[in-house]
C-alpha cells in the first residue's frame, strides 16, 4: 500500500501513463485473466469504467441507442432491472417485453414468451436480482435475429462459467466477485463498440474512447488505478482457486447450505422463487 515492490511509493500513487508501468501492467493483468477466466472471444473488447452498474445504466442506451435515439427492450425481473430501465428511459424508447411482476417475482417464463420488438437496439436483462431474488442460471436464448442481449451480470460474474458469446455485452460492478466497489467491467463485442452514439455522451461513458485509448484502453481518463490493482489481484487468486469450475462448486455449496436448513425447516421457513 505504501511501498510497491521496494519503489518507495505506492502504486496508488504512480501514474497510468506511465507505458508499461506498474498501473499499466495490472490493468493488462486483469484483462488477459478475465478473458483466460470467462474464455472471452476475441472480437469483444474487454474495458474499465468509474461509475459502477449505474455509470452503465446510462452509458448503454447512450452508446447503443443510435445517435438519435431508439428503440430497447428491458426485461423486467426485479428492483435492478428497474434501475436499469428507468435510466434508459430518458434516452431511448423503452418497452418491458417481459414483467416478472405478472408471476409475483416467482420465477421467470420461457424467453420464447416474450414480447421481443425486432428492431430494438438491444435486450437488458439482470443476471441476478439480489432483492427480488430472481436469477439466470442459464444463458437465455432469444432465437435468431433478435436484438443482441445485454447483461448487467454484478452479482453472477466469476460465480460460474459463462458463455459470453450468447451476449452483446456483459457488465458488472465491484463491491460483488470482481473486486471492491468503484470500479466497473464492460465486456463489449467490437459491433456494438463502434456503433455511433448519442451526440451528448460523456466522454467518461464512450465505449470507443475507452477502447482506442493508447498505449492501453481504459485510459482515456483517470481509472481508478488503486482498485484495479485490487482487481488484477483477486482474478489471480480466483485461477488460483479453479477458476470458474472452482468458484461454481464453491457458490453451489454455500448457496446449498442455506437452501438445505429452508427445505429441511418443515415449513418454518419457505421460499417462493
């Protein structure tokens, strides 16, 4: 913290311009882990943003809405899914092809129900719905032709594997599995990077300034270098533990040992989802 591998400083204090400097060097770090961890495809782009989910709430239908605004779909499963919709709102044309509210928050139907439009621009969904408690446990399949998907994956990422493939993108805060709060991951397939934005999109939340900066992305502006660091460090330590096979077994035997005192509680304590 206050003296990084014998420098005198800490690497908090050093600078992200620094070409192949410590900074750098961990932000590399962390980005060729997550794309060994969740076999990230080549044509996505793998970025750093300030601003948490919420920072992505409203760099989404900003960067992926048109530049005049459009069309998007929020599938409704929960309090976070709703945050996400009520930001998109101000940007875009926003409908709810799917309310959990309809089956009480009690599970979520068959993709193959929903009132998908064609020609929006993407699909949000939440992966997991931690007030709600609704959760994807499988990558929805929308059939061909339908909008690209786009996942706020907060509190699934790096709790098993993913096929990031099935989405256009795939986003999730610190403060969960990827590190401490503050910071943000975007994984972004190249279509959907270049798309034109919206003429008054932050020059913080433009998915293409942050993948063009050089000699790195993720450096347009300031990252927060210090949490990053933190980052780089808790994806090595999650290789080190089996990665996503290992974080899976891990996730399902803690998840098991509450689920176990539920059904064994004779009715005490009941879920409903």
């Amino acid at each position: 913290f206050t003296d990084w591998r014998g420098t005198g400083m800490g690497i908090m204090e050093m600078s992200h311009r620094d070409a192949g400097g410590p900074v750098q060097n961990a932000m590399s770090s962390a980005v060729s882990d997550l794309r060994d961890l969740l076999q990230i495809p080549e044509n996505y782009h793998v970025l750093f943003f300030q601003g948490g989910a919420h920072g992505q709430f409203s760099a989404i239908p900003l960067n992926l809405g048109g530049a005049s605004g459009g069309k998007a779909d929020y599938v409704r499963t929960g309090f976070w899914s709703e945050r996400a919709l009520n930001e998109g709102k101000k940007y875009l044309d926003c409908a709810v092809p799917m309310d959990a509210a309809d089956v009480n928050y009690t599970h979520i139907p068959d993709p193959s129900t929903w009132n998908i439009r064609s020609d929006a621009s993407y699909v949000h969904l939440c992966a997991n719905e931690t007030i709600h408690g609704l959760e994807f446990l499988t990558e929805p399949d929308l059939g061909p032709g339908a909008p690209p998907l786009v996942l706020d994956a907060t509190s699934t990422l790096l709790s098993r594997p993913m096929d990031i493939s099935k989405y256009g993108m795939v986003y999730a805060s610190g403060g969960k599995n990827l590190g401490p709060a503050g910071v943000c991951v975007a994984i972004i397939r190249d279509d959907l990077v270049r798309r034109e934005p919206h003429p008054l999109t932050p020059s913080v939340l433009d998915f293409a300034l942050a993948a063009d900066s050089q000699p790195i992305p993720s450096v347009y502006n300031t990252p927060p270098t210090f949490l990053l660091y933190v980052v780089s460090e808790v994806l090595q330590n999650v290789q080190q533990r089996g990665g996503m096979a290992g974080m899976e077994d891990r996730a399902m035997r803690l998840s098991g040992s509450v689920y176990d005192v539920i059904d064994n509680s004779d009715g005490f304590y009941v879920n409903s989802v």
